[in-house]
C-alpha cells in the first residue's frame, strides 16, 4: 500500500514535531531553571555542582550521615519492610498503623479494630540518615506533619515515633523550619505568622546537609571558575581554613550545640557566623543534664583535652568529606598525634593493652551512652528503647576500662 504525503499534510506534521520539540525544550528549561535561592537572596548551586571539579570530595561526601539526613521518600530509601507480616504496628488491639504501598504512593494508614481505615498519611520526606532510625513527614497542603511511626534501625523493626503518645498514633505534630535547619539546607518558608506550623515552597527544597550547608551557596562560585578554568584560587566560596577557631566551632555547633532560641529568621545562621546572638547550653552546665544526641560542642568544651588546646576543634577528629563513623582505629589514630610517648601523655593502659591500645582508645574514653531525647518504644514493649551515641567528654572511666579489660581477656 502506497501512502500518499500532500503538502497540506507535511506541514500538518512538520508543525506537530515542531510542537513537541518546543513544549520538550519547555518542560526541561523548566525543570532546569528552578533557582533556589536563601534568605539572603544568594542563590545555591546544588551539591551535584561541585563534582566537576572536586569529584573525590563529592563522591565521599555523599556517602556520609549529613548527606542523607533528609530526603525524599521512596521505596528505595525507606528502611522499613512494606511486605504483610513485616508491615504493622499495633498500639493496642483497638489501633493500629500499616505501612502500605498504594497506585498513588507509599503511606501509613491508621485502623481501628475491625480493620476499618481511619487515616491514611503519605510518606513523603525521611528525617534521619538511617544510621540509628528514620522518620518520616507527609504534606498537608504546604505544611509539614511528622508521621506517627518511625524506624529503629538497630531493632530493624517499625517503632513509635519518639515522643508520640504510646496508645493511639497522631498526625497532628508540626514540623518548624527550627526543625528543619540541621537537617537540611535550606527549605524556604512561605510568608506567615504562624512559626511553628509554617507553610513552605515545596520547589524550594534543598535535602540533606550538604557542601553549601558549611561553605555557603556556591552558584556565584561556580559560575566564576567556569568562566575562568585557569583560576585555582576559590572565589565566592567560604573556605573554613580561613575561619578563626570560634567560627569553625560555632558552624558545628549551631547543630550540635543543644537547644537554642535565636531572633533570627529559620535558614539565616550562614559560615563565618558566630552563635553570640543565640542562648544555648554551655559546659557550664551539670553534665548529667546534656544530652548526647544533639550537645557534642558543650560535651568536648568540658573535656581536659579541649580546655587544654588553643587549637581543637571539631575537625581535628572528625573529617566531615569522609564517612568515618565506627572506625574506632582511625579515631584512636588521631588521639595518639597528641596523647604519645614524646610528649609524655601516653595512655597508663600501655603496659597491660600492648599493641591493642593503639586501636581503641574510644570504647574506654568516649563510651557509648544512652539518649534521653532519641527514644522510640517499640510494638509490645512498655519502656522505650533509647539509642546511644558517643559520650563526646573526653574522660577516663574507670567503669568502662574494666569492662574493656574484661572482654579483652576473654
């Protein structure tokens, strides 16, 4: 069969692929040209940005826990089982929450008894890296809600989220951008007076704590040195070995530095500046008080190594480019650059540890303890389960040197 073109119906045609070219060359300008900018009106370029030219940083950069401290919700990065059997938290006989995947996503979806829905929730960004648990918040219109049950990943199993009531699950917990600021980069808060239940631009939304989160919003930057490819000095970027030691600390411990109030707008705390202007915990207070999960800058300030050193800081242990957590031996490295024979500081365990005390110093003077704030109860448990974290004063415990001394004997 012949098929005849007319001229009427080439140009029909032409004008067709035409269309889709300029409506695909649309879509993708669109998709390409969201700009994201702070509160300062500087715009980010995006970690994805700066694998061009630092490819090595960035590909170990996106393995650590500040990365995937927040991110979208899909079947892939979920912890918990989706699968029968594997999928429910029971409250009570009366309650009970499944987590489901559905045509129009994934949720958690409240019963009653008889198995009839009461509520259903949609998974739509986790909070956490999954290293000791996730959480997770839903969308309600351009509000944020977190979600009911979390997961506890030592106990590899579906827990009820930390401070939730522990008979019935409830959606009505706002999220705050002050939540939102360490665990993210930036999430740009709509105009409203209602603080603690903000609306917020869902194209605004950069996950993670990423390369900008420490060296500030890096478009300018980029753009520069593509530009000038001959440029090897780093223009329009914050570069932290200029940083005086407060700055370096204060940029580790706006996070990690206990709860703090600031007149400052949510997203406004940028590189370089200091936590003068917020009330926060110090080492002042009674160490029993401080909590390990979020006040490792007041825990280190209490430490003799720290109060000893016109130089410590964060940094000195912890490379933030690099996944190092567990890795007791390179952190034991690191505590012997100072804490050596030559300098007279070496550990008194020498003599009885031998070569082993070069691999640990950890366990004995950074033990492991117990959250009061990071607590999840799991399903059929009265108590919740704390999680634990390293104590960040560096003391000796007597306690937990005799118990290292006993494993080692065994």
């Amino acid at each position: 069969m012949k098929i005849i073109l007319t001229s009427k119906k080439l140009r029909l045609i032409a004008v067709i692929i035409v269309s889709i070219a300029f409506f695909t060359k649309c879509i993708n300008n669109n998709k390409k040209d969201v700009v994201i900018t702070n509160n300062s009106g500087e715009q980010f370029a995006g970690s994805s940005a700066c694998k061009n030219c630092h490819s090595e940083l960035y590909k170990s950069f996106i393995n650590t826990a500040h990365f995937h401290t927040s991110q979208a919700a899909t079947k892939e990065t979920i912890l918990g089982s989706f699968n029968r059997g594997e999928n429910v938290f029971s409250y009570s006989y009366y309650s009970k929450v499944a987590m489901e995947e559905r045509d129009s996503g994934l949720y958690q979806v409240g019963y009653d008894k008889n198995f009839h829905q009461q509520q259903a929730y949609k998974f739509d960004i986790i909070i956490g890296s999954g290293t000791r648990g996730q959480s997770y918040l839903s969308w309600v219109k351009n509000r944020l809600i977190q979600l009911p049950i979390s997961f506890f990943t030592s106990a590899k199993a579906w827990a009820n989220s930390p401070g939730f009531p522990y008979y019935q699950p409830q959606y009505t917990r706002a999220i705050s951008a002050r939540c939102l600021e360490c665990h993210s980069t930036y999430f740009k808060t709509l105009p409203g007076e209602n603080i603690t239940s903000p609306e917020y631009d869902r194209n605004q939304i950069l996950y993670g704590v990423q390369c900008e989160s420490c060296h500030g919003p890096a478009n300018k930057h980029v753009v520069y040195h593509q530009q000038h490819q001959g440029e090897t000095k780093g223009k329009f970027i914050d570069n932290l070995s200029s940083f005086t030691r407060q700055q370096k600390l204060d940029l580790c411990g706006f996070c990690h530095g206990g709860i703090r109030q600031s007149e400052k707008p949510a997203f406004s705390f940028s590189p370089g500046d200091t936590l003068s202007g917020s009330k926060r915990q110090t080492a002042a207070v009674q160490m029993h008080d401080v909590e390990v999960h979020d006040n490792q800058y007041a825990l280190l300030s209490a430490s003799k190594c720290f109060r000893m050193s016109n130089t410590m800081t964060c940094n000195t242990c912890h490379n933030t480019h690099q996944q190092e957590r567990g890795n007791v031996a390179l952190f034991s490295k690191k505590c012997m650059n100072c804490h050596n024979y030559d300098k007279g500081s070496f550990c008194k365990m020498a003599p009885t540890l031998g070569n082993q005390i070069t691999k640990n110093c950890i366990d004995c003077h950074m033990p492991q303890k117990e959250s009061k704030m990071l607590t999840l109860q799991l399903e059929g448990k009265a108590n919740n389960s704390p999680s634990t974290l390293r104590s960040h004063v560096i003391a000796i415990y007597p306690g937990e040197t005799s118990k290292y001394l006993s494993v080692m004997k065994q």
